[in-house]
C-alpha cells in the first residue's frame, strides 16, 4: 500500500474510488506488488496484468479504407414530399411520410486512404456515411463527397484501392502507380477530374456535399419501384481547398476538419444538409447513351430534377471516440422498408463487404453494441453466441428453449407485411463476365472540366502535371490519349505540361478492355 493511499481521503472528496474491471478497489495504483521493494515481481498480481492487458488490446483493426474519420449526432427532418408530390406516391418508408417527422441520425465523415492518424487535408474522396435510426430499424446511407466513383464493378475494388495506398516496400503514396492503374481504367476519368480539382480538398467536412453515388430503388405501397439517387447538399455552402492552400494546412495540424466540425457543435453552430432524390422509373432505360445502374456517371440535373425530401441537423458530439468512431459499422445492406437495392454490380459487392469487414474488424456482435444497434425498436432474432455476445434480445428472453423457428410451442414468428415478390421489373439472363453496353467514359468527365471556374481548370492541369509527370512515359502517354478523349482542352494543356504532342498519343487506339461506343469512335478518329 502506498503512503498516499493509505491516508484516509480528504473531507469533502466525493469522487468515486478506482477499481479493476472485477469491481475490486485499487489501493495502491503507483506499485504493483513485488518481493521487497526492490523486486522481483510476482505473476499473480491480477490488479497489474488486467490493466496492462486490456491496454495492450486498446486498438482493434483500424479501417481498411476511411480509416480515419469523425462522428457527429443530430437528426433528420422529412417534408413528407417528393418535392411538390406527397412522397408516399414513391416510397412507403416510413421515415419520409410525415412533415416534420424527426429521425436521429449519426454521421461519419471520413478521408479514404490514409491510416487513423493521417491528414485531413489529404487529396482524397470524402466518405459521408449517415446512420438512421428509424422506427423500422437502421438505415445506413454510405456515400462520399464526389458524386461518382472511380470504378463501376465491385471485382475491382482491391486493386484501386490497392493503386492508391502505400507501395508495398516504399509505403508511400507513388503518383506512378496511381496513374497506371487509372490508365488502364477508362471509366476512372470523371473521378479523376472531379478528384484533382479542387474539389478533391473540401475545405473542412461542414463545406461539402454528399452524395449515395450507387443507385438505389425506392418501393410505394401497392409494389411498384422507382430507381434513384441521394445528394446532400450543405446549408454552409460548399468551400474547397487548392494544394497548397492543403499544404498550410496539414504542415501545423492534421485533424482540422474534425476540430472544425467538434467546435462549431459545441459553439451552437449546428450544419445542416438538405437531401434531395433523383427518381427515373426502374428499367433499363435505353434512351440514355449512359446506363442508370452506372456510379461512374451522374443523372443530368436538367433532365431528372433532385428534389427535397427532407433536411439533416447535426447537434451533439461523440462521448467516446473510441465506442463510438472507431465501433460504428455502416453498410450499403441496411435498409428499411420501403427502400431497396438495385442491380448496380458495385453495389452488391459493397453491401457484401461492409459487414465481412465488420465482423472482422469489431466482432461478430458488432451489432450488439448500442452505436450500431437500433434504437426504436426491439430485436427479436434467435442467434445466440460468439465472442462478446451479452445479453438476450427479445425473442430468447420470452422463450428461453424456443431458438428456434418455425415452432408449435412459442418462440417467434414471421412479419405479416411482404410485397418482395410482386416488386421490380422481371430479369432474365444469361449468366456472364461482361462489361456493361453503354460505357461512354468520357462525355461526363469532358463536362465536369468545361463546368470548372478558370482557377479550378487551372488547379486541377497542375495536379495533373505534377503527378503524371512522375510516372512511367507509356503511362504518361496513355492518361493523356484519355484526357484528349474527355476534352481537346484538357489534352493539350495537360499535354504541354508533360511535353508530349498530341501527334504521339492520337494512334494509340482503345485498350484491349474497352469498348468504344460511335461517339467515342467518331472521336478517336477526330483526334488531331
Ligand atoms: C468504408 C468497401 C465503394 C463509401 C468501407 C469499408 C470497406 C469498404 C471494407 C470499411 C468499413 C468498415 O471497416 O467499417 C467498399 C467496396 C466498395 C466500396 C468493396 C466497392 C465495391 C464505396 C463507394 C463509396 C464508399 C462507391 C461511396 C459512395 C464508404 C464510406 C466508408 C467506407 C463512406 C466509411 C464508413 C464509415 O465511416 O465507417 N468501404 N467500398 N465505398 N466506404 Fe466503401
């Protein structure tokens, strides 16, 4: 026992005395116990091996994308409107159906690439990752501040990601290898000029838009299906940042969007978003020379008119970042009623791979623990078991020797409510390895560049320049036969950066993996 604890505590000191995780009270929390003060130690002191143990596990596998990121509380208010048309006329969900109805929300904003401790102010996607707890159970809408992606079949995925993170010996981040997977990789060129625009740096995460990017399905009560899109947008306005302004940034501090985002809640300043939905009917749509179940493209404003359906207000922070950052577990297969997926091939490789990851990274009862559980309503299931499992849902608790189901004698029973069966266009098909018909990887990203403000071309040729100039000559030559196909401007401009004519690249031709739609074609043949 220490000499400070072994006198009586002061008068007046209220606070609760430290134990272990036994309910023991801890005497001496200086010494651990020894033969002699001097040592040697003894191995049953249990009092110092379950500190140091439990210290020792503090960390659980950090994410292997969007590793680092921040959460925020608050909730979501619905117009019970599809703009001017009562939203029940699309979606049966209950969380959209009545004005001012109020959902509580939790939010994760996140970069993409870097470990937990990296910059925030790293070129990079943002993700925008928002939790409902509904009173159907949890809706998770996993998005990113970009609008698309850089690929459109889950298959490639590792191999992106892979393009991107640390080179395996180096473990930095290698512009050459970056850019050889995306030349390779036609349809990453809308990402790409949305990327290394200045919009590829928001200026903290209370100046950017979200957007769900996949394509989703919205179902109405009598089972018909409307294919959509989410885009939130900000209250605060949308700010970017240039490289260099980054540069300033990250050279004193790494977390300034998560410090921006902690104290304007703490100061009263609650962000908000307004979430709009696109809709088309759910087929195939073949008017459009772009495919709707595409998250390299997006839907034209003009053309399918996001309209308001409700509004989301962020008010509380985090209590611990650890239960609730770092054990929070979203997925693209949370859905409620009334919300459903489409056949986006990116999709149903995300929503495979969030949970797997979960299971994992957090515990295969991650879904016991109170950030990921939801909140409205009780969860009555018959799984039992596995590590950290701790207490009972509903259904075991009313019918301890009924697991089972279906059973004559208790347990639980199925739900009465059930239209899968009459919802969505009917599919046939043949089972195949194929691209999608309607590619058409250039148009958007050539549209995306002519939208940019002056300043903003010029940031994001730079970058370019910068970056490509750091790879291989035949990766260099082949973004840039790319941009021409985006863009005559992006293509010279880029081209004068690196010194290469557009007289060497024009032959190049399309890739073995692609296939060049008429207008892409009629373009080739353009090129110079
Ligand atoms: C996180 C997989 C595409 C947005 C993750 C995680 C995985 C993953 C494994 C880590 C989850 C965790 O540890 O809890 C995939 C796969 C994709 C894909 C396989 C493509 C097939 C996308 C796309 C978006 C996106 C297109 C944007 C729309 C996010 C976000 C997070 C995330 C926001 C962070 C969630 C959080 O804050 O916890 N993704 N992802 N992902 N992904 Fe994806």
């Amino acid at each position: 026992m220490s000499d400070e604890a072994s006198e009586s505590p002061a008068a007046g000191d209220d606070r609760s005395v430290l134990t272990n995780r036994q309910g023991h009270q801890v005497y001496d929390n200086q010494n651990q116990r020894t033969v002699g003060p001097r040592g040697p130690a003894t191995l049953e002191n249990y009092q110092f091996l379950e500190k140091i143990s439990h210290f020792d596990r503090e960390r659980i596998p950090e994410r292997v994308v969007h590793a680092r990121g921040f959460v925020a509380y608050g909730h979501f208010e619905a117009t019970g409107k599809w703009g001017d048309e009562p939203v029940s006329r699309y979606t049966r969900a209950r969380l959209f159906q009545e004005p001012g109805q109020r959902t509580p929300v939790a939010i994760r904003f996140s970069t993409v690439i870097g470990g937990h401790d990296s910059s925030e102010a790293a070129r990079d996607p943002r993700g925008f990752a928002v939790k409902f707890y509904t009173e159907d159970g949890n809706w998770d809408l996993v998005g990113n501040n970009l609008a698309v992606f850089f690929i459109r079949d889950a298959l490639k995925f590792p191999d992106v990601i892979h393009s991107l993170k640390p080179d395996p010996i180096t473990f930095r981040q290698e512009p050459g290898r970056i850019f050889d997977f995306m030349s390779q990789t036609p349809e990453s060129m809308h990402m790409l000029v949305n990327l290394f625009s200045p919009r590829g740096i928001p200026a903290d995460y209370r100046h950017m838009q979200g957007f769900g990017v996949n394509t989703y399905k919205w179902c109405n009560m009598d089972g018909e299906t409307q294919l959509v899109k989410y885009t939130w947008m900000p209250r605060q306005g949308v700010k970017s940042l240039t490289a260099q302004d980054a540069a300033n940034i990250q050279a004193t501090d790494t977390g300034h969007a998560s410090k921006d985002l902690y104290e304007a809640i703490e100061r009263g300043d609650y962000p908000r978003w307004d979430l709009y939905v696109q809709m088309m009917s759910d087929d195939e749509h073949p008017e459009l020379d772009w495919d709707p179940l595409d998250d390299t493209k997006t839907w034209p404003e003009q053309d399918f008119e996001p309209k308001l359906v409700g509004t989301m207000t962020l008010d509380r922070n985090v209590s611990d970042h650890h239960n609730e950052n770092e054990q929070i577990a979203f997925g693209t297969g949370v859905l409620v009623d009334g919300l459903d997926f489409s056949d986006d091939k990116m999709l149903v490789g995300r929503t495979f791979s969030y949970s797997d990851t979960q299971r994992y990274r957090v515990g295969p009862n991650y879904l016991q623990l109170p950030i990921n559980s939801p909140q409205r309503v009780p969860v009555a299931t018959n799984q039992s078991g596995g590590q950290m499992s701790y207490g009972r849902d509903l259904g075991l608790e009313q019918n301890p020797h009924v697991n089972y189901e279906p059973s004559i004698t208790g347990g639980l029973r199925e739900g009465r409510y059930q239209t899968e069966d009459i919802e969505g266009p009917e599919l046939t098909g043949r089972l195949t390895r194929a691209r999608i018909p309607r590619t058409n990887d250039y148009l958007q990203a050539g549209q995306r560049y002519r939208l940019l403000e002056p300043w903003e071309k010029d940031d994001l040729v730079l970058n370019f320049c910068t970056l490509i100039s750091q790879a291989d000559r035949k990766v260099q030559e082949r973004m840039l036969w790319h941009f021409y196909m985006c863009d005559d401007e992006l293509g010279a401009r880029v081209g004068e950066g690196l010194g290469i004519g557009l007289a060497e690249v024009k032959d190049l031709g399309p890739l073995a993996s692609q296939a060049l739609t008429e207008t892409e074609l009629a373009r080739m043949g353009n090129l110079g």
